[in-house]
C-alpha cells in the first residue's frame, strides 16, 4: 500500500513538471516586438498628428492656431531637444512664445496625451523631426 502511495506521488509529480514544461514553450513562442522602422514610424507619425488632432492647430509649414511643424521642428534640432519628454510633461516648452499658448497646449498633455502610447509619441516625434525632408519631396 506505501508503495503505490509513493508510485502515486512520483505520479503527480510528473504531471506537474510536463504542464509547466508546455506553460513555459507556450510563454517562449510569443515573438519579441522590435522596434518599429523609421518608414513605419513616419507613416505611424503623419496618421497620428491627425487621428489625435495635433493638426488641428498645428499647420505644417504656416503659423495657424500654434506654432508650425517645421517651426518646432526647427527649434528643437537647434536646442538638441526631445520632443516626446515635452509630450510626456518631462521638459518645459522652449519656442518663444506666451504664457496662454503655453497653457493651452499644456492642457493638452494634462489631457489626452495621457492616453497616448509611448511607441505612438514617439512615432509622432519622428514624423515632427523630419517633415521638412517630407515636404520637400512632396
Ligand atoms: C488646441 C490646440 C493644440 C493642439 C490640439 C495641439 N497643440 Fe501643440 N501647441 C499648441 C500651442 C498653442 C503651442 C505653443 C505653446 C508651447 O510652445 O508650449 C504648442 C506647442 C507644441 C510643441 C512645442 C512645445 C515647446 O517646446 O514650446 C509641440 C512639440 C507640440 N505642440 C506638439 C503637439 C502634438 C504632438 C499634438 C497632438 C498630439 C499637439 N501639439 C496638439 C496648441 C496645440
């Protein structure tokens, strides 16, 4: 009777161990996602400036409700600045301009730029720090 307790045992044992063994191929089979292309970004960029209103006051080569995209484009490659930590709240604005219009894009990182993916602010950062080679071949 001990003898089958213990053959029992060993038993259970061993269903254990062989259904963590299939958890664990099944965690391993998930593929990594690597970093996304700079095509893919620009193209994630350009959508995004839209699909999140950005272009609502943001013109891209003309003052309209905001600074323009090349203007801040411009601004920040002059400053070797980073415009996700801007988006982010990480760092102060640094265009030249007033304190309402600070406010009123401050708003919008208090706001729905919350809910915006890190991949996803810095797809945008890229399409912003490039759109002068994309106007020029446009
Ligand atoms: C309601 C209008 C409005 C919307 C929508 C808006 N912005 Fe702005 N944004 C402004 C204004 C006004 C400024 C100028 C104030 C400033 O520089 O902080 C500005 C400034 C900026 C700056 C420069 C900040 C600096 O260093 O001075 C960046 C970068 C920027 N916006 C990115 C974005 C992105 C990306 C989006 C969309 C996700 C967006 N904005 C949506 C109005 C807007």
């Amino acid at each position: 009777m001990r003898i089958f307790t213990i053959l029992l045992f060993i038993l259970l044992l061993n269903s254990c161990k062989s259904e963590k063994k299939i958890e664990e191929s099944i965690d391993n089979s998930v593929p990594e996602r690597t970093e996304l292309s700079y095509d893919s970004k620009i193209f994630l960029g350009n959508r995004l400036f839209s699909e999140k209103t950005c272009v609502t006051c943001h013109d891209i080569d003309t003052y309209f409700k905001a600074p323009s995209v090349i203007e801040i484009m411009k601004v920040y490659k002059e400053n070797n600045a980073d415009i996700v930590a801007f988006l982010k709240g990480n760092s102060k604005p640094i265009l030249d301009v007033t304190a309402s219009e600070i406010a009123i894009m401050q708003d919008n990182i208090d706001g729905f730029l919350k809910n915006i993916t890190d991949e996803e602010l810095n797809a945008i950062a890229t399409y912003m720090m490039h759109v002068d080679e994309l106007v020029k071949n446009r």
